[in-house]
C-alpha cells in the first residue's frame, strides 16, 4: 500500500535525522522506495514538500533530477533582501520601458546562467 504524503514527509525527515547531515541530496529512487510508490506525481511531490515544510525542512528539485534537503533554520541568519535596495533600477527601467519585452529578455538572459533554461512566451 502506497504511504500518504505525511508518513513519507516522517520517514524523509527521519532520513535526513539519521544521516546526522544538515544538508543533503535524496535521489527520486529513495523518495519512490520510502513513500512506495512507482510514479511520483506532481500533486504527491506538492504535498510531501508542504509536509516537509510542516517539519522545518526544505526540499528542493536539483537540476540533475534529485532533490535537496535542509532545515529551514538554515536560511533564519541569511541577510534579508529588498526590491527598494537591490532593484530600485530595474523596476523604474521597466516603468520607462512600459514593461518592453527587450527589457525582460535582457533580465531573463542575466539570470538564467545555465544552459537549458528556456524562455517563457511572452
């Protein structure tokens, strides 16, 4: 019988608890053998990260396919951000442009650095 997304969200923590590693990397194989199941589903994955989330952990898609783990408590210390101090320029050079597409396609290329990242249609 396949384990909800709650029991699998449990034993990934649990996993994550044992490894005695603050961060690590779980193959979508272990995901599938520790929530017993063939196919991960979108929805399954949603709901076993809202799971996971529940329990201070973080899990994210890694570009190779697998998937990072960590605590939340990792990022509590990380300096905080802000549109007013890091984006004051982009914002009023969209305002110019009335939001040209120019302008995204320039933002878009500076940040997707890898190879493979595809534009969206605008």
């Amino acid at each position: 019988m396949r384990r909800t997304p709650d029991e699998a969200a449990v034993l990934i923590a649990r996993l994550l608890m044992h490894s005695g590693q603050k961060r690590a990397r779980i193959s979508e194989r272990t995901i599938k053998k520790v929530a017993k199941r063939r196919r991960l589903r979108t929805s399954f994955l949603a709901m076993l990260r809202g799971h996971l989330e529940d329990r201070a952990l973080v899990m994210i898609e890694l570009d190779d396919g697998s998937w990072g783990l960590m605590p939340s408590k990792g990022l509590q210390g990380a300096p905080a951000i802000t549109a007013k101090r890091f984006l004051t320029e982009d914002l009023e050079e969209l305002k110019r442009s009335k939001e040209s597409p120019q302008v995204w396609k320039r933002f878009r290329e500076e940040v997707d650095v890898e190879e493979g990242v595809e534009e969206e249609d605008a």
